[in-house]
C-alpha cells in the first residue's frame, strides 16, 4: 500500500515533467553507480527521506509549540518537542533549538544575537580548516563582523597554534572564541578554547557540522562537557539527516537564541525537516548507528594509512575522524580541479580543497578532500578501502594508461553498484 503512494507520486512526476524525472533517475543512477568519497555528504535514512516527502512540508508552524501563529498545531507541536528533546539528551544539552533551515543561518542567528556590526569574533582560518561561515572575507558575516582568526602549526602535525591563539584573544578581545572547522582531520581539546575564552570573558561557540554524528556516539569531544556556551552542528552529514541546522546551547541563553532564529532571522520552519530531525534524534541513540560511526572512523583511519603508503601527502599526516585532505600539488603535480576531476570521469566524488596557507585560489586549490561517512553508509569496509586507495593512486598518477580506460570504469562501477543504496 505505502510503496503504491510512492509508486503514484512518481508517476505523477514523470507524467508532468519528464525533464526533471529524468534528471531524478539519472543522479539516482549516479549515486548508486560511484563512490561518493566528498566528506560532507551521507545518504539520508529511509525514514528521514519519507517525512520530507510527506505531509508535514504542507504545514505553516511560525513560532515554537506551544506559541504559534497559526492553527492545526496538534502533531507539529508534538513532533518539535520530540526533535527538541532528543537533541537535548543525545548531546547532553540544557537547550535545543531545531528550526535552523541550515548550518549558514544556525551560525548567523548566534552571531546576530550576541554581536553588533563590527564586533570581533576569532575562529579558524579557512586555508586551514575554518568555514566559510566563519567569517570567510566573501561572506556577508565577514563583512558585518570582524573576525580574526588562528592557525594551526603545519610543521607540528596541524596542531592548534595555542600560543598564537592566545596572544590574538588577549590583543583583540574577541566576543565570541569560535572553534570547528570543515576540512580540520583532527579531534579539538574543547578545554583548552575554554580556558582561553574564560580568561578574557569571551562566550565559547563550537560547529560541529561535520562530526556532530560522532560526538553524538562519544567518539568525539563534546565541547558542551567543556562548559561551551553554544554548539551548532548541520543534521544532514554525519548524522544522515535532513538538510537542516541544530543549536544547542546552556539554558540561560535559550530565549535570546530562539528569537534570534524566529522571529530574527527565518519565518516559517520546515516541519517536514524538523520531523526528519525528529526521527534523526532517535536512530543516532541506537547502538547500531554507534557501531556505524566507529566503522566511518575506522575507514577513515584506514583509507589514509593505505593513502600514505601510496605515497600521497595528507595534511596533518592523517586523520582522526572522517575526513582526509590530500595535498594532490605535493602529492601527483597536479592541482584540485584537476584532480577532482580526474577521479570524477571514473565515478569518485571528491571535492576540491585549499590547503593550509595555499598559494593557490579556491577555485584552482592545492589539494583534494575525502571522508568515509557515506561509503560506510553502503557497507564498505576496510578491505573496500584498500580498493579505493588503490584506485585513487592509479588515477591521479596516470596509471590508467596500462589498461584501457573502461575497464577501470567498469571495475568502478560494478564494484559500486554491489552495494546497497539506503532510502533509493
Ligand atoms: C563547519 C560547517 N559549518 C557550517 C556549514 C554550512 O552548512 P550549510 O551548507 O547547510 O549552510 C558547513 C557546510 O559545509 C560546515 O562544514
């Protein structure tokens, strides 16, 4: 019965725009036929997939429950203070707030709650690990705030440069001390920012949109054990859920953080998001997603050990947690387009990266970026992660010349297509 609604809904589709139907089957078709290595990228669970398909996208819910601008709140109410509660107790927060229509306005809404225009907030630099959505020149934050930011020691093993962060909290007195990153292979010493923050009075801020899946399975810190004043995380990268943002934070910063998101920032939230989130909350409590975190980290662990034996150059020398950035420049000669490239035409997805301190632009960087979270998803394991390395070396070095090029193809592709495709 559920599979002819869906059955029905597709066929209304491909009935009334053949075009976008087509296009619908051919990145189905891509998904399931490569190997989608781009770190920030998972495959939403089946049952988050069904809610963002259902009725809940119908509703207006402007407000919080309890408090809304428009009737029939009887299930959107329940299914946000589920959201909210699970947050709340999978990250051991005291507040949660899950309307975040994505990571750029989570990150926005603390800003515009806690700075004036001009304000000054350290984070880390892009080159090195930060987000754009810290402050990046060509952001409009960057424009409103004055964000400063630290490095991390190349020649130490991409450590955070401590004294370097130090001495900038002490010169600039930052209002907000902003850690997290979206190409940093490391795990943070959230104490250490703490410490730092305590002793000029600056508030703590962690975005954890990367690894907030991990953290939720205590292989990660939490930077709220560390005391932080707010963690923001995205749901829909490790966590496999909806396209969406989260805010936890302490208790005393709830009303300020809730009205900086509605009515400050967004109108109405996405309920069909926030009843993905809801169930999101509940399949990453379960021991199997735990089981599933540790094999993305052990992949990850793996894929670069095989990497390095190839003789690439990984940034930090490694990784530890999911997510590895190959200098490709020191590595093969060749930049990050190019690379990124290379590896798409045999069905590897990758994304090109910039490199701490790059000489080279964002768009033509020194380097690549791979993570396991979404092989993993499709039941790859460490014997697979050979295979990939393998293919990767023989690629970008050029050693495809020995064989004709659809064989590799093929061999990709029918290596991919063994595996299963959640949810598609
Ligand atoms: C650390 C970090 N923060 C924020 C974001 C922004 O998230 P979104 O793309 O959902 O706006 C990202 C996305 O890549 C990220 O990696």
């Amino acid at each position: 019965m559920l599979d002819s609604v869906l059955e029905k809904n597709r066929s209304y589709l491909q009935n009334t725009d053949s075009e976008v139907y087509d296009a619908l089957i051919g990145e189905e078709k891509r998904q399931k036929n490569g190997i989608e290595l781009i770190p920030s990228e998972n495959f939403a669970f089946p049952e988050v997939l069904a809610l963002l398909g259902s009725a809940f996208t119908n509703k207006y819910s402007e407000g919080y429950p309890g408090r809304r601008y428009y009737g029939g709140q009887q299930f959107t109410d329940l299914i946000e203070e589920l959201a909210r509660e699970r947050a709340k107790k999978i990250f051991r927060a005291e507040h949660a707030n899950v309307q975040p229509l994505s990571g750029s306005p989570m990150n926005q809404a603390i800003y515009h709650a806690y700075l004036k225009p001009g304000d000054t907030v350290l984070g880390m630099e892009l080159s090195h690990g930060g987000h754009l959505t810290h402050g990046a020149p060509v952001s409009h934050m960057g424009k409103i705030y004055n964000f400063i930011r630290y490095k991390t020691v190349i020649k130490k093993g991409g450590i955070i440069d401590w004294d370097e962060v130090e001495d900038l909290a002490y010169k600039h007195k930052p209002k907000i001390l902003l850690c997290g990153h979206s190409s940093y292979p490391k795990d943070l010493n959230y104490k250490k920012f703490k410490e730092i923050a305590d002793k000029i009075g600056a508030l703590t801020m962690a975005d954890v949109s990367h690894i907030g899946g991990w953290i939720a399975t205590n292989h990660l810190n939490n930077p709220l054990d560390a005391d932080f004043d707010f963690m923001t995380t995205t749901t829909h990268k490790s966590m496999r859920g909806p396209r969406g943002g989260l805010i936890l934070s302490k208790k005393e910063h709830s009303k300020k953080i809730d009205s900086s998101i509605f009515p400050g920032l967004q109108g109405g939230p996405h309920m069909n998001q926030v009843a993905a989130t809801a169930v999101t909350m509940k399949k990453i409590a379960t021991d199997e997603f735990k089981n599933y975190a540790f094999d993305v980290l052990n992949n990850a662990k793996k894929l670069a050990k095989e990497l390095l034996n190839e003789g690439f150059d990984l940034v930090t020398g490694g990784t530890e947690n999911h997510l590895i950035v190959i200098n490709t420049v020191n590595s093969v000669g060749l930049d990050g387009k190019i690379a990124e490239q290379m590896l798409d035409d045999f069905g590897i997805t990758t994304n090109k990266q910039v490199v701490p301190d790059d000489p080279n632009p964002p768009l033509r960087p020194s380097g690549i970026r791979i993570g396991t979270p979404a092989v993993t998803t499709r039941g790859m394991g460490e014997k697979d992660m050979e295979k990939i390395a393998k293919w990767i070396s023989v690629i970008l070095k050029g050693k495809e010349n020995f064989r004709s090029l659809s064989d590799l193809n093929n061999e990709i592709e029918n290596f991919s297509k063994e595996f299963n495709l959640p949810g598609i």
